[in-house]
C-alpha cells in the first residue's frame, strides 16, 4: 500500500530527529499534504495506525494541513488554483501546465516528549 510506505518514511525521519535530540517519544507531529499528491486520509489513517506500532511514533499524534494545488500555464503564464491533476488553464485551455505545489508531502513539525 503507497499510504504505508509514506507512513514509514515518516516514522523513519522523526525518529532520527527524536534519537539526535535523545527524546523519548513524539508527542505530536505536523504534516504537510498537497491536494494534488494522491494521498488518501482514511488509507493514511489506517496505514498510520499499523505503522507507528513499536516506534517512537505509536502514542503520537498527527496533523494533516493540506496545500492547495497551484499551477502555472505555459501558453499565457497565469497562475491558478487546480483540484485536479490533469486540469487545463482557465483562462486559455492548454493542458500543458506546470505544478507550482500541491504534489508534495512532507513533515513540517515533530514536537518530541522528553
Ligand atoms: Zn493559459
């Protein structure tokens, strides 16, 4: 499952900062997820419920904020939200757009229970 590969690298990360900063556990932790990464809440629930088990991770809890998707239009260069990865330019119809954000997911911060 894709959710529970992103679970472990996200337990893998904090439990290196939790071990460089000698903590005992995670108490909490931020994520950052974009509307556009694919990433399915209920799947990453489920996901994060197994693989936090025997961690440092396991009594910890999450935060999801979520990014909107941002895209450029390489025709006529405006900027605009997009829902959907394959979304065209509003304003002219190209399809060929560049992703600003909205595809990444990342840690943004792990408070650490000493
Ligand atoms: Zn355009």
């Amino acid at each position: 499952m894709h959710e529970l590969s992103i679970v472990m690298s996200i337990v893998e990360a904090a439990e290196e900062q939790a071990m460089k900063h000698q903590a005992r556990a995670v108490e909490c932790i931020d994520l950052e997820i974009g509307n556009l990464s694919g990433i399915d809440e209920h799947a990453l629930e489920f996901a994060w419920e197994v693989g936090v088990k025997n961690t440092l991770l396991e009594k910890a809890h999450y935060n999801i904020n979520k990014v909107k998707g941002w895209a450029r239009c390489s025709n006529c260069d405006c900027e605009f939200e997009i829902k959907e990865l394959f979304d065209p330019c509003p304003l002219c119809g190209e399809y060929l757009i560049n992703i600003l954000r909205g595809k990444e997911m990342k840690i943004q911060s792990i408070t650490l229970l000493n």
